[in-house]
C-alpha cells in the first residue's frame, strides 16, 4: 500500500519543509525502515514489531501507534501542528 500525506494535512511552512529527513519522505511511500518493508525483500526474518510481536510493523502502525516511533511521531506532529492519523492519507494504489 502505498500513501500520500493529503495536502490539507500538510500546512507547514517552507523552514519546517526543509527540515524534512529522507526518511520522513520515504515512510509515506512505504520505503521505510520499517520491518514488514524488510521482510518483503528478506532483509528481516519477520514482519512483526518488536514493541508487539501481534502486530506488523507497517507505516501506518509507526504513524499511529507504536511506542517505538513515539518521539519521533510527536516532534513530527508538533511540526506539522496536527495529529498524524490513517484519515490524513489518502491511498494511491
Ligand atoms: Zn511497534
């Protein structure tokens, strides 16, 4: 699944937009880190979190609940003035 940030998401200002890692670019695509994207490839033995071995850990999980991504998922909210929730994406495939 892949997922783009909808524009009424994003309101930052073009210093917040600079300050965007590649790896804050790459999560909405599903090109992350993350260990079911590993997986797909084999680079990581299972999909499942170590934060909780009964869920994945897809984008949307480190969006929106994982305690892993917890400080990072507040500081990018703080930024964006927003909560980070599944309605601000919208599927493109
Ligand atoms: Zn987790």
């Amino acid at each position: 699944m892949h997922l783009s940030l909808s524009e009424t998401s994003v309101q930052g200002t073009s210093a917040q937009t600079d300050r965007m890692s590649s790896q804050m670019t790459q999560t909405p695509t599903g090109h992350g880190e993350f260990a079911e994207y590993l997986h797909s490839f084999k680079l990581k033995d299972s999909q499942c979190c170590t934060c909780d071995r009964a869920k994945n850990q897809d984008v949307m999980h480190g969006f929106e609940d994982c305690v892993i991504f917890a400080r990072d998922r507040v500081v990018v909210e703080i930024g964006m003035g927003t909560r980070i929730s599944r309605r601000n994406f919208l599927e493109t495939s």
